[in-house]
C-alpha cells in the first residue's frame, strides 16, 4: 500500500466497489493524484523564475529587494519578454537584453523631493481660493458637492424653490345633476 493519505482514501473507497470496478476507480484515482502531483512540483519549479521576474520589476519600478539576483535567469527572461511584448524575432540574447534595458529603464526623475520647510508649506490666504476664481455658474456645473461648497464660502445660502401650479382663473362652473333613473 501507499503511505500518501489521498491514495489511502482510494483504496478504503474502493472496497466498498464491485471487483471489477475496484482496480479501474483505484487506477483512475491514482492516475488524477499524479496529475495533482505535476501541478504542484510545476509550482515549485517556477518559483526560481518567479523570484527573478519580481526582481526584474522591481528594478523596473525602482525598488528594492534583498532576495538573490541570478542574472542568467533574468537575463533569459528579458529576452523572452522582449519577443513576447514587442513581437521581436532576435537571435541573440545580447540584442533582446539591451532592447529590454533601453525600453524599461527605471525612472528617477519621479522622485518625490523632500520638502525642508514644513512651516511655510500651506498657503492659507483665502484670496487664492479657487472659490474666489470662478463664477457661480462654473461652480454649479462641477456638481452638487462642490456647488454646495462654493455657497457656504460665499455665505450664500442655496434657495429651493417651489414650483407650484398658479391657481387657475377659471371660474368653477357647478353644472345641474339629472337623474335619469325615473
């Protein structure tokens, strides 16, 4: 018998079958467990490739990680990824890997500055409101959040009308009721 527990449930599972479907269950149970077997040693297989893949962006994104660079490895998948993204048919490894590096080099102009001066940061003056730069019609058409805010900057109250029906001018005609059941 097997000592892995999956293959254990087949073989309990199996003798409550017919015999001549005992070894058919137990040889198709065991043919759907090597299946699960090769996913999962695929997964274990491709994480070396995944570790460098993440590398590759985060060098990429500008970041920065302490797990192990292989360069043959990330040098592979930059080729690959170049005939892949940019449906480049190259042959040497050399030209994919300098066509990755000039296509995906990281960005160091959008680095945030440090600001020094926390004190002045904030320009508080009221004057420079964006309130105060606009008129009322423009406030009213970026919608009712920022209307409502506009109005309570101005000290304005928003009015709500009530549209009602003006009471008609007709007089009311009182017609004679006939009985027509006589």
């Amino acid at each position: 018998m097997f000592a892995y527990p999956p293959i254990k449930r087949l073989l309990f599972k199996a003798i409550s079958l017919k015999p001549q479907q005992q070894s058919a269950f137990i040889q198709k149970g065991c043919i759907s467990y090597e299946r699960e077997l090769k996913k999962f040693s695929r997964l274990v297989n491709n994480r070396v490739i995944a570790i460098q893949l993440f590398l590759i962006i985060c060098a990429i994104a500008g970041q920065n990680s302490d797990l192990l660079v292989n360069l043959e490895i990330q040098n592979q998948l930059k080729f690959e990824l170049v005939q892949e993204i940019f449906k480049y048919n190259l042959n040497c490894i050399d030209a994919g890997i300098n066509c990755f590096d000039y296509e995906f080099k990281p960005n160091s102009d959008n680095a945030i500055p440090v600001i020094s001066e926390l004190e002045n940061i904030f320009d508080s003056d009221l004057s420079n409101s964006i309130f105060n730069h606009i008129s009322i019609e423009d406030a009213y058409c970026r919608g009712d959040m920022f209307f409502s805010e506009y109005l309570k900057f101005h000290n304005k109250e928003e009015t709500k009308i009530d549209f009602s029906k003006p009471k008609s001018t007709k007089p009311f005609l009182q017609l004679p009721e006939f009985d027509f059941d006589l």
